[in-house]
C-alpha cells in the first residue's frame, strides 16, 4: 500500500521558479485551461495566474494551433510570432507535451490539475530590431545623406577650379557647405537617437516622473529662443497631479520637440499656452493617466496632413508655414522620435489642427 501510495504522489509546480524566469511560460492542462502563468507571462498578456481558457487572454492563431499540434499527439512544436499590441513584440513560442516522470507521477499544481502542455515564449524582439534598424539606417542614411554630400562635393569642385581666385564667392560657398555638414550631422545624430528609441520600444520604463516638473524645465530651456520670436509660454497644471511612469530624459526630449514646435511654427507675439490635468480614460487603453495639451498660435495643418506627422523624414513645413522657412533645423525626424518614445510610455499621441487658427498636439501618459 505504501509503495502504490508513493507512485500517486503529487508533484506541485514550484511556482518561485517559474515566476523567477524571465521568459513568458504558461501551463496548461489537456482541456486548454491556464493551470499556471508565470509572472512575464501575466505582464505581457494582463491575464491571473491561473484562469479559463488560454485562448480567453492570447487570441493569436499561431499560438492556439502550436498547442492543439501538441496536445493532439505532438511531442513539441515551435513558431515564431508577432504580438501587435501595446507595442509590436516577436517571440519564438515553443510547446511541449508534459509526460509523467519516471515514477508515473503527473506533474500537478496544489489544487490538483494536471499540467499537459508548457508554453514559452522566448523574447526575440530585440534581435528582430537589430536587424531592421541596421536596414532602415543604412537605407535612410545613404538616401538623405546624398543631397548634402552631393551639393558639398560640387562646391570644393569649384572653389578647386573657376572660384579659386574669388574670395567672395570662396567664402559663400564655404559658408553653405558649413550648413550642409551641419546638416548632416543632426541627421547622423536624429537617426542614431531613433534607433535607440526604437531598440527599446518594446521594454516598458519603470520609474516615476513629476510630468509637471519636466515641461516646466523645457519652457526654460526654451525660453531664449521663444523670445526671439517674442513667443510666451502659459502653463496651467491642475494641483496634486499624479506621478506617471516615464523615463525623465526621455519625456524632456519629448517635450522640447513640442514646444519648439509650437515656437517655430506659431505666430509671432502669441503665447503658446500648455495645460497639464488628469484624465479617467486615456485613448486606446482606457486606463487613468495624465495629459499634456500645447496650443500655439499659428497657420494650422491642413487635415490631409496630420495623420503623415509621425512618419519618417516627412516635412510639412510648406503647409505650416507659407511663406516662411519653416524649421532649418529639422531633419524631418523629431516627431518620429516623439512618437516611439509615446509608445514605449504606453501612452498616446493626439494632432488637432485648423488652418490658420493654431494646432494642439496632446501627450497622454499612464499614472504610476
């Protein structure tokens, strides 16, 4: 009896070592049911520890057939896919039918269900990133790059040969070849900074940020160049603002993208007026943050062209700006960049503009 007793056991899940994995793992028994996730796994699906069926929290069909292969027969089975939200992640997922020990005992968590199949999910996000942001880098450098370095290339030509003893058209052309290597370097720089953004998109920041603090350090920041425009700042906040989770370096950069915006772009002698509340539900997710809304004063965005805002190198400053230069700093990446580092807060971007009335560009962020 004492011998058939032992080959009944029960042998618990060690819950500590599978919430000690980095890896998302979920365990499942023959019916589909969640016997027990594991602390990443409950992070990147928002699903209990233990719940109804898998495909209640992960509705992926590469996922939902990776495990019917194995509980089917299947000894294992892998895959590779794409979580598309909050922020695009690709994982390798691996299944694996779980088989009694040698002993015959069923691996079986304290309230007695039997695992049948464990899922992990192997983070491959970053590598995947890696390479494409080596693409998209030597794609877009070798593009933007070849105007300046064009245009640079032409001016020694002629400074070397018919403008050699033209010191006034030598210096002319010195000075415009200064602009485009300055030109290229902050290109260099933005597309560098993207890639950066963009390799860590997907690893949410855990600190917490007095939001409040960070866009009045930038109003000061800009406060130089607001008043070569005689440009003023208004900031209204509303009193006891919740924290947000941020990365401080990050929102700075954030915001100083906006407000130099709206400096640039806004008329002259306006004010730029920046209000800062809380919000029950933010757009999208539907969870409790705090916004940032900056107005300015200025010719507006015509509505076809909001929505291409975020894209990479695409300029509008013909259409914000008629009759002016425009920004003759822009690369055409800073709301690129404004947009990823949103993302990887969780948080949202909104672009409202009327033409010749003035645009509002609102930053939503989750509370801590």
């Amino acid at each position: 009896m004492a011998s058939g007793a032992a080959k009944r056991r029960r042998v618990p899940i060690n819950k500590p070592l599978f919430d000690g994995l980095p890896d998302p793992v979920v365990l499942l028994d023959a019916a589909r049911h969640v016997v027990y996730a594991n602390r990443a796994a409950q992070d990147l699906f928002e699903c209990g520890p233990e719940g109804d069926d898998l495909a209640m929290s992960i509705r992926h069909p590469v996922v939902l057939d990776t495990i019917e292969r194995v509980l089917a027969g299947a000894p294992s089975h892998t895959a590779e896919i794409t979580l598309p939200v909050p922020v695009a992640r690709t994982f390798q997922l691996h299944a694996s039918r779980v088989t009694p020990d040698p002993a015959g005992n069923p691996t079986v968590d304290p309230g007695g269900d039997v695992v049948a199949v464990v899922v992990m999910f192997r983070d491959m996000t970053t590598a995947v990133r890696a390479e494409q942001m080596r693409v998209d880098f030597v794609n877009n450098a070798s593009h933007e790059l070849r105007s300046p370095l064009t245009a640079i290339l032409g001016f020694i030509e002629t400074i070397r040969g018919p403008a050699r003893d033209n010191t006034e058209a030598r210096e002319k052309f010195l000075a415009i070849m200064a602009r485009e290597a300055e030109r290229m370097r902050r290109l260099i720089e933005d597309l560098l900074s993207l890639s950066k953004v963009e390799a860590n998109e997907h690893v949410r920041p855990r600190e917490t940020i007095d939001v409040t603090a960070v866009v009045r350090g930038v109003a000061d920041i800009l406060e130089t160049r607001a008043g070569e425009r005689s440009v003023q700042f208004d900031i209204s906040a509303d009193a006891d603002l919740p924290p947000v989770i941020g990365e401080e370096n990050q929102l700075t950069q954030v915001f100083r993208n906006i407000l130099e915006n709206a400096v640039i772009y806004g008329d002259e002698k306006t004010v730029v007026k920046i209000s800062i509340g809380t919000v029950a539900r933010m757009p999208d997710t539907g969870r409790a943050g705090v916004v940032v809304a900056v107005t300015d004063h200025g010719k507006g965005i015509p509505r076809d062209a909001i929505p291409r805002l975020t894209e990479r190198f695409y300029r509008a400053d013909e259409s914000r700006s008629p009759g002016r230069s425009g920004n003759p700093n822009s690369t055409g990446l800073g709301l690129a960049i404004v947009k990823h580092i949103i993302n990887r807060h969780r948080g949202h971007l909104r672009i409202a503009s009327q033409v010749d009335k003035g645009s509002t560009f609102s930053v939503y962020l989750p509370v801590a």
